[in-house]
C-alpha cells in the first residue's frame, strides 16, 4: 500500500532537515527519507556526519561535532511533527501528480509514496580517492573542504590533491593558515583555469609534484606522512603532511532523478525563482542544486526558502 503524504522530503543533511522544521511547524507533516547507512561516506545527515568540529555555523561560540549537529537539527524537526523513514527513494515518478516514490524497503509496483509535493535535498558527496584509511582518517588529517576544516592546520604542512580549480583555491585558502602546502596532480598539466594556475604559481607557500597520486596514508589516531607514487616511474616517496585535502571534484546525488527534473552539465538540478524545479510541486535545495556555495548554513538556508515556496505553491494550487 502507498502512503500519502502532503509533503515528502528526499534527503537528511542541514537543507533537508532544515525543510522539515519548517514544513512540520507549517502543519503540512512532512515524512523525510533520510537515507539510511550504507556506507561510511554515504548515511543518514549528509556530508557533516564526516565532519568533527565546525567552528563557522552561527549560533554555537565555541563549535559543535557535525554528526551532533545534525542530531539537533533532527530533534528539532521531530519535536515539530516530521516522521522519518530510514531509507533510501530507490525510483521517482514525477510525470504526473501526486508524485510517486519508490523506496529501497518497498520495490515492487505500488510506490512507497504518494506525494503531493517533493523536496529534493539529496545533497552531494565529494569524491574520494579510495584509498585505504582514507574515510577512516577524514577528520583527522584527511578532509575535503578546505573552508571547513583549514583552521585547524595552522603552522601545518599539507598536501592537496588534484589539478582543477578546486585544488587551486584550496591550495590558496590554506596557504592562510598551512606553513607549506604541497599540490600532488596526477599529470604534468593543470586542469585549473589559468588566473588560478597564476596565482598558485606565485605563492611562495605552495609547491607541486607533478604525475604523481597519493596511494598510502600513515600514521595512528591522525594523518602524520603520505605515500606519494610518481605515476611514470612508478617510484613511491613519503611525504610528512599532518593534512591532506582531497580536492577533486564533486558529484551531486542526482541518479534517481535523471530524466524526471533539468539538471545542468555537471548533474546539479536546476532551481529558478527560489527553490522551484521545472517540474511545479517539486523544489530542491543544498548542495544538490549549488555546487558554489556548498556550505551547511547556505544548505540549511535553501532549506528554508524550499519549505516558504512549496508551501506557497500548495496554497496557491488549493491542495
Ligand atoms: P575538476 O575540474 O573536475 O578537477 C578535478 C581534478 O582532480 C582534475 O585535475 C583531475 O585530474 C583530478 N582528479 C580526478 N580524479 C582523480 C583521482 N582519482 N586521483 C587524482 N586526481 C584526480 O573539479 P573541480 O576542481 O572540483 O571543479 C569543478 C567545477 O567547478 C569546474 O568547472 C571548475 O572550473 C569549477 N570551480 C570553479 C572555481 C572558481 O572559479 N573559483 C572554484 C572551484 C571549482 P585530471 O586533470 O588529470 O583529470
């Protein structure tokens, strides 16, 4: 049997459970599905359930763990009326309304859910190198945002790794606090844009090792050296970076959803006049629909603004 729900929310990170505060205190009962634990860089809470401490989300003075954060925020929706299904949405139909959701629990025919309206808050995830240890060490030693976590390596040496405009600007950024911040790209060239290539060349804290990968990561509790292979001569060297930002590129969660809702070149879904998507009744927010930003407040304010709309828009349709 389907369920049907005024408002189903796809996705549990700060947009997501921000969309869900609002959404419950607007009375509209919204079942969130959050996804569920399938792996350590894939669970319910989004990307800051890898993260240890943030230091720049207002309102806590002297920080707050990610995954505690995260258990606030989902409280709080609780607290309001939101219900949880801890699963994943497996198949949409947005053809025609109520919206159908299908869910890793209930495959079959009949979809899980009927909805009335979608918020789509499936996020992003980073890639990884895949390397042993890697989301084992992810805070600490090993991140993948630069402006999260940069402030805790003050003094350090540290690496990134990738060659686009990413690992560029982080580079940059980390200069801020890093004594020494070494690029390894796997090629001899930069895929980075040339005004970013300028100014990495320029800054006398950074350097390069060209045509090589990261292929070990050392040390016990936190990252102390990484094995550097030079991709040509296959040669391993260890470097001692107590750091090491994986910057090469981004992927947002927009499988179950292609061919339903307009993305753009990169997969990011494409949100107009706040939230909306090109499919009325159907709003997104986070990092699915902002590959700029990519920031937990920025997220969670998106959140907010997909809530106001699709409660306008419900208003508006007399649903
Ligand atoms: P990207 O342009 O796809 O670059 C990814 C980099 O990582 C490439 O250099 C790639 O090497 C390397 N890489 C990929 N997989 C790897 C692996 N398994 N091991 C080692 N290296 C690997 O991604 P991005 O830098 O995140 O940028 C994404 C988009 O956002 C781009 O369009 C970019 O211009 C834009 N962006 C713009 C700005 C800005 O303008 N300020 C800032 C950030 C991002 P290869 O070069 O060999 O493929």
């Amino acid at each position: 049997m389907s369920e049907k729900v005024k408002v189903a929310i796809v996705g549990s990170g700060p947009a997501g459970l921000t969309a869900a505060i609002y959404t419950a205190r607007a009375d509209l009962s919204p079942v969130v599905i959050e996804g569920e634990p399938s792996s350590t860089s894939d669970q319910p809470g989004g990307q800051l359930m890898l993260t240890t401490e943030i230091e720049n989300f207002p309102g806590f003075v002297n920080g707050i763990m990610g995954p505690e954060l995260m258990a606030n925020f989902r409280g709080q929706a609780e607290r309001f009326g939101a219900t949880f299904n801890t699963t994943k949405v497996s198949k949409v139909d947005f053809s025609t309304r109520p919206f159908k959701l299908w869910t890793n629990t209930q495959e079959g025919e009949q979809p899980a859910y009927l909805a009335e309206s979608v918020i789509i808050s499936t996020g992003a995830r980073s890639l990884l190198l895949n390397i042993d240890r890697e989301t084992e060490l992810i805070g600490h030693g090993v991140s993948t945002c630069a402006t999260c976590d940069g402030f805790f390596f003050r003094d350090h040496d540290i690496a990134v790794v990738g060659g686009g405009d990413s690992a560029l600007e982080e580079a940059s950024f980390l200069t801020k606090f890093a004594r020494s911040v070494t690029i390894i790209h796997r090629r001899k060239e930069l895929r980075a844009s040339k005004i970013m290539q300028d100014r990495a060349f320029a800054n006398p804290k950074i350097s390069f090792i060209w045509d090589s990968t990261v292929t070990e990561l050392h040390g016990a509790n936190s990252l102390e050296a990484v094995t550097v292979t030079n991709q040509i001569t296959g040669e391993n060297s260890k470097l001692n970076v107590t750091g090491l930002f994986v910057a090469i590129g981004h992927s947002p969660n927009t499988d179950i959803f292609k061919g339903q809702i307009d993305m753009d070149d990169l997969g990011y879904i494409v949100t107009k006049n706040g939230t909306a998507t090109n499919v009325p009744g159907v709003f997104a927010c986070g990092d699915v629909q902002d590959h700029i930003y990519r920031q937990a407040i920025t997220a969670a304010g998106s959140g907010c603004m997909a809530a106001i709309d699709l409660e306008k828009w419900l208003k508006d349709s007399e649903i």
